[in-house]
C-alpha cells in the first residue's frame, strides 16, 4: 500500500495535468499519458477534449518523458504499483510484450474495426491471443533533405549512405565556405536510447546485416556487414555531424535542421509539418525520401516505430476509457491528425484519401516503405525486449564514440545477448 500511495503521489508531483472537457456534473475524469514530441501532445490534447465534449466526461492530460525509454521505466513503476492514477497509456509499438499483462483486453470493444487496421501491428498488440493495445499511428523513419540546397550544389537525393556522406560533406563546406559556419552535413538520434537502437537497426538492415535478433531467437547482430554499418556511421561524428549528435534525441535534430543548418536529417514523418510551418526557417525547401541503401546490393531499410493506446486494468473507469481509446483511433480521429500533423495512420484505407494526400504526398509515394518497415525484435524477446535494447544501443554508442572497434562491440554485445537469451530461449 506504501508503494502504491508514494507512486500517486509521484505522479501528482512529476505531471502538470491539464483539464479538458465538458465539466457536467457527475461526469466520470480519466487520464491519459500522451508524448509530447513535437505536436504530439496538442494533438491528443484537441482529440480528447472531442471526445469528452461529445460524451459529457472529462480528461486529465498526463503529459510522459520525450525519451521512450525514460517513459517506459516511468509506466512500469505505475503498473507494478497497481496505480490507477492514469486510465489509458500510450504505449511504443515494442512494448505490448513487456506490459500486456497490466493492459485491458481491447478485443470486445474493438468488434470488426480492427480488421480496418494493418493486420501487422494488430497481431504486434495481440499478447497471449489478447489485443492488448489499439493502433494509433505508424512510423517509420525517413531522409529529409534540403531540395534547394541539393539543386543549388548540382545533387541528387542519395540512394546509398555512401552518397549521403559524400554529398553531405561537398554542401556542408561550400555552405560554410559561404558563411554559413553552423551548417552540418547529416543530423540524427545518436543519443544512449531506443531512438538509437532505430537509428543503428536502419544502418544494419540497410547492409543486409540482419535485425540483432532474428525471428526464431537466434542472435545475429556479430556479422561483417553490421561491423560495416557502424564503421560507417561512426565516421559520420564530428566529419558530417557534430559531436554533439551524440545526445541528440528527435528533438535536438530537429531544431538543428530546422533552424537551416543542416543539409539532411533523418526523423519520423511528425518533422514534416514542423519543417513546413510558417516560422521554420526552411519551409518550402524540405524534400522527404526513403533512407539510402547500405550500398549497391542493400536494401532501403527503415524501422518501424509508432504509438498504441492502451487501458490499464487498474483503472476505475475501464468501459469509458476503452471507448475513449476507440474514438481517438477512429478512422475520422486518424485522418484529422494525418492531414493537420502528418502522423501515419494505421488504417490502410486513409493512404488513398485525397485529402490526407494533398497534405501530405509523402505518404503516397513512400507507402511502401512505411508498410515494409524493420520490426525491432520486440514480438521474439518478449519481456526481454528492453534489455536486449538497452545493450544494443549501449555497444553502438561505444563505437560512435570512439569507445570501441565495431567489431570489438558486437562481438562482446553477441555474448552478452546468448547469456540474457538462455541460448536462444528467450
């Protein structure tokens, strides 16, 4: 009881809830946790106060750690305490196996509008045949390049990482040449964090490197060609990133190349509308492309992220808050965040809306690559799945760091994984 009584009052104390709703008499309070990444908490915020006005109850905005992995070690102390403090989590699409058990069984409330969403991600929130988690929105992580800086200069979107660094290079020391001394080449998450073990499964997988841990347990990550990504973007820090690229979260990137002092960026699509708005210092100058390849027989490779909306089975108020995580991952929910916010449906449907598409054309053009995406080895390491993590990241900063060889990193990090793994039983 100790335990439970000191995490509510954590939570009164860490987050400034903001009210919203219709104030009836008698009307039911809930509380969400929403991210606050660029526009994600306004987003949710107008979502919510739709819902509470339409049904006559309220909603407390619990505004969670930018870090998914700070985020996550939060959620796991509220649940283990059987805290009822927050009703609905959104949670990363790598998490259904970690906190599923503390999670409300969607199924019944869902009834057929779940086969509306991508069969992928509702089997990733299926946890011992329960739908633990709605889809909210997808991702996947894209290049954003500066068109005008790349006409000005005679380049091409680059197809390779290798053009990339090339390219990068050649732009950011004429710009500087011209006067622009802040100008980068390439900014990125290079921080200790998920938004890394993104980042380096995008580089691996590009080199046809494998995904650290393949679908059957069996670790992969200690091969020639994932030693090869990282050598490559270890010779990225402080040649065509700054150094200090390696605490940039998305955040931190962003405001970098938003600013105009970077050439490219690689981010998930909520950068678009940002970049685009009427006080970014590049609007109108952004292109957005699929990330390059490893080289001439790789393979484009982005991975998969996005968000979920779960009801925890702690709270007072289950069929409100389960009818609360239905409406804001309707279809006419998705749709309004895709076309004001350019977050990715998970509702096949929408990328052939025409006017989801007039606002963002990317979505279009790169569906592919957002229904192709790189799973991370969540669904095979169940539980597990932020340890392994954790020590992938770990191992990549190293080597970014000049810490340690690539090949050095991994061979240690393949130990560490089969001694967590029990063998390849995870």
């Amino acid at each position: 009881m100790k335990n439970r009584k000191s995490v509510s009052l954590f939570v009164s104390m860490v987050f400034g809830a903001a009210l919203t709703g219709a104030g009836v008499a008698h009307a039911a309070t809930l509380s969400i946790s929403c991210g606050a990444v660029g526009q994600e908490l306004e987003f949710c915020k107008t979502g919510a106060e739709a819902w509470a006005k339409k049904t006559g109850n309220q909603v407390n905005l619990i505004s969670t750690p930018n870090s998914a992995t700070e985020r996550l070690a939060l959620y796991q102390q509220l649940l283990a305490a059987g805290a009822s403090d927050v009703d609905v989590f959104q949670i990363d699409v790598v998490w259904p196996g970690i906190l599923g058990n503390h999670f409300l069984d969607l199924a019944p409330y869902a009834k057929d509008v779940v086969k509306n969403h991508f069969a992928a991600i509702v089997q990733n929130n299926t946890v011992d045949g329960k739908l633990v988690a709605m889809p909210w929105f997808t991702d996947a992580g894209l290049l954003y390049y500066r068109k005008d800086l790349l006409a000005k200069h005679g380049a091409q979107p680059p197809q390779t990482w290798q053009e990339l660094t090339d390219t990068a290079k050649k732009i950011q020391d004429a710009e500087r040449a011209a006067g622009n001394d802040k100008m980068w080449g390439f900014v990125w998450q290079g921080r200790a964090y998920e938004g890394l073990t993104c980042n380096a499964l995008e580089w691996v997988s590009s080199y046809n490197g494998g995904t650290i841990v393949d679908d059957k347990g069996k670790i992969t990550i200690n091969n020639p060609k994932a030693i090869a990504a990282l050598d490559t973007a270890a010779g990225w820090v402080k040649t065509i990133s700054p150094e200090g690229v390696l605490n940039y979260t998305e955040e931190e990137s962003r405001g970098v190349f938003q600013s105009g002092n970077a050439v490219f960026m690689r981010n998930w699509p909520y950068a678009w509308p940002l970049a685009q708005g009427p006080e970014s210092a590049i609007k109108d100058k952004v292109g957005v492309s699929a990330l390059p390849r490893g080289g001439a027989d790789g393979r484009h490779a982005a991975t998969l992220g996005g968000w979920q909306l779960s009801v925890s089975k702690y709270s007072k108020n289950k069929e409100l808050a389960a009818d609360l995580v239905m409406y804001l991952t309707s279809a006419e929910e998705q749709k309004r965040r895709a076309i004001h916010g350019a977050y990715n449906p998970t509702i096949e449907s929408l990328y052939k809306d025409a006017d989801v598409l007039k606002a963002v054309p990317f979505f279009g053009e790169l569906y592919d690559t957002f229904v192709n995406a790189v799973a991370r080895p969540s669904t095979v390491t169940g539980a597990k799945y932020n340890q392994v993590s954790n020590e992938f990241w770990n191992a990549v900063h190293g080597v970014l760091s000049g810490r340690a060889k690539a090949q050095d990193s991994l061979a240690q990090l393949e130990t560490s994984l089969k001694r967590m793994s029990r063998g390849g039983k995870w």
